[in-house]
C-alpha cells in the first residue's frame, strides 16, 4: 500500500497513488487531493512568509487520472501586499485542473472574532465505513468522524476529517493542503438526492481563509442546496479544533445517471 497521495516522479512530475482514487470511477482522482497538490505547488513557488493564501479556487476540467500528472506554476499578478497565483495539473498533455489563489499580506490589524459557531470535537469511537457500492482509495485514506449526517444520510452533515497520509513522501502537510484535501468533499457528505440514480458534478471548488488551520483534524459543516433546473451549491463551514477557518463552496450540476429512468 503507498505511504503517500503522490509520489514524485521530478520535473514537476506526479504519480497519483490508490489513496486519491474518487468514490464513482477507480480511474478518476477524488479534486480534494490535486487542489492539495496545487495549493503545496503554489505555497513553494517564491515563498513570501509574510503572506497568506486567503482564496483559493479550483476549476476541474475534466477527469483527472489516478496516473501522472505535472504540475506548473505562475505568478499572473505581482505585488506588495496582494498577489494572484496560477496553478495547472495536466495529464497526457491536456489541462484536467488549473487553480487560482490570492496571496494576502499579513499586517497588524485587530482580529474580530468570527460569529460562525465552533463545531463540536471530534467524537471517539472507531472511524466511519465506506458506504456500499463507492469505490475505496480517498474515502479511506481520511480519518473520518461524524458529528451529524454523513455519506450514508441525505441531508446537511457535520464531520472531522484528517489525512491519515502525507501528501508527498517524507513530508508533513501544511495548514492549507490539510483543508484543501478534505473541503472538496462539502458536496458529498450533504447530498439531498440518491446517488446511484442522480449524479452531482462540481466543476469547482472555492475557499476563503480569514486564518491558517491548526493541528491534523479539519471539520466541514456542509450543507447544499438544489434549484429548479438542477443547478445546486453545496457550501461548508471549515473548521480547526480552536473553531472556523473559513467557508467552501461547491457549484453543482446535478442530474439523472444514464442507467436510470426518470421520475
């Protein structure tokens, strides 16, 4: 069993390991672990440590393979106290992922403390199953522990997560790969319409930080709505166990699956 997400390949080059592996399609990556990946690229290239990543956004373009992929990174828009990042992942020479990411700088402003309500620890007790009929690979390789809800109840969920493996070999995962491993999985844990008759697709992912995660665990309060039409928005409340971090969210296309009928 690999001991890691990625292992490196150099030149900017990836393997993706069984543990990125998606719960619909063994050979289609889960988005949590490459916006990982993306995010660690990003954090590397001309560090600033007087800054922090405060948005991130990942467009997915398409299925992003449990295979090679290469990573690029760019600065699009230079600054002294705000900076945009650019990120890609491609695979057999296509784009399947390109991510945004503004830098802030830190300063001396005054904290006011957010009003979103801190989660509840997490509990103790064994780690959660993998519901019937998902493909094993990420959902296992995160620790996970249920408030409320979850991936075998319809509904808004509450949930801790941690990565049971590092995201590269040899090292341990920062603040931001922490939550971006686990805040893609918003949509997922508070689904409202039954999987194996609908499919919801995000081609996104957005997270806003007002503060860098502290400790392993990262909790998502997830919770998601569906319109007329079948554009939904799955939106999160990230925490760390000293309470929020930020706010996800997920656009969504949500719609029958070709094997099943309709009504």
């Amino acid at each position: 069993m690999a001991e890691s997400f990625y292992v490196p390949l150099g030149d900017d080059r990836w393997q993706a390991t069984v543990h990125t592996t998606g719960p619909w399609d063994p050979g289609a990556q889960h988005a949590g672990p490459p916006s990982a990946l993306l995010g660690r690229a990003m954090l590397r290239f001309q560090p600033r440590d007087e800054m922090m990543i405060a948005r991130f956004t990942c467009e997915i373009l398409g299925a992003i393979p449990v295979g090679e992929i290469t990573v690029a990174v760019r600065l699009a828009r230079p600054g002294r106290s705000v900076e945009l990042l650019e990120a890609t992942a491609s695979s057999g020479g296509r784009e399947v992922a390109r991510a945004t990411a503004w830098r802030v700088l830190r300063t001396d402003a005054g904290p006011v403390a957010t009003r979103l309500p801190a989660p509840a620890a997490p509990p103790d007790g064994p780690a959660v199953p993998l519901p019937d009929g998902w493909v094993d690979g990420y959902l296992s390789a995160i620790e996970w522990r249920m408030i409320r809800g979850g991936f075998t109840t319809a509904g808004p969920a509450a949930m801790w997560g941690r990565m049971r493996y590092p995201l590269v070999p040899d090292e341990v995962p920062g603040p931001l790969e922490r939550v971006l491993a686990v805040a893609d999985s918003g949509n997922g844990a508070s689904w409202e319409m039954d999987f194996f008759r609908w499919y919801s697709i995000n081609p996104e992912l957005t997270v806003h930080l007002h503060r860098e995660a502290e400790g392993e665990w990262i909790c998502l309060d997830a919770q998601t709505a569906i319109s007329p039409g079948g554009t939904g928005l799955a939106t999160s409340v990230l925490s760390d166990l000293h309470g929020p971090v930020g706010v996800g969210a997920q656009s969504l296309l949500v719609a029958h699956r070709p094997t099943a009928s309709a009504g």
